[in-house]
C-alpha cells in the first residue's frame, strides 16, 4: 500500500534563498530512491517562508530505508538551524 506524506516547513525570513539550495538537493537525490513515486517541493502562495513536501512512497519499508539516508539526515542537520519552528508530518494511506 502506498504511503502519502505531507510534510510542512517554516523558514526564517532572512534563509529563504539558503532553504530552497538545501531543498533542491534533498528533492533531486531523494526522487532517485528506490520505490519514491513522488517527491514535490511546493512554496506556499501566501505565507513567504512555507514549504510543503509532498511525498509518495511504494510502501512504508522504503519509507523506512529513506529516513536513514545519507542526504537525508544532511538535510535535517542543516535546516534546522533556519527553521521558524518544528517541521510538522503528516503520513497517511489512501482512503479513497
């Protein structure tokens, strides 16, 4: 069953630039795993400094083995010193 996930980002005002060169990274390595049928980065089109990942997974095990990935776990060390507040996610299964 595919696994549907959302997940929300605040940036800080002055980091936008440097978010999105980190963003790029981790949706261009991220789109070659396997079983990622889905990796968009969105911006939101009224709140400047939000981002959404929307994400599709082939199952929640490649879900699992991508969490641990090298560009992954770079990413999260280096937006997290720009970030406004905690990212939120949002993981679900296809209801409908």
């Amino acid at each position: 069953m595919n696994l549907h996930i959302v997940a929300l980002f605040r940036i800080k005002e002055n980091h936008l630039m440097e978010a999105v060169e980190l963003f790029q990274k981790l949706v261009y390595a991220t789109r070659k795993e396997s079983g990622c049928l889905q990796y968009d980065l969105i911006e939101d089109s009224v709140n400047k400094g939000t981002f959404f990942l929307i994400e599709l997974w082939e199952s929640k095990e490649h879900h699992h083995i991508h969490d641990s990935v090298e560009h992954l776990v770079d990413f999260r060390k280096n937006i997290s010193s720009i970030l406004e507040e905690s990212t939120q996610v949002y993981k679900g299964f296809k209801i409908y």
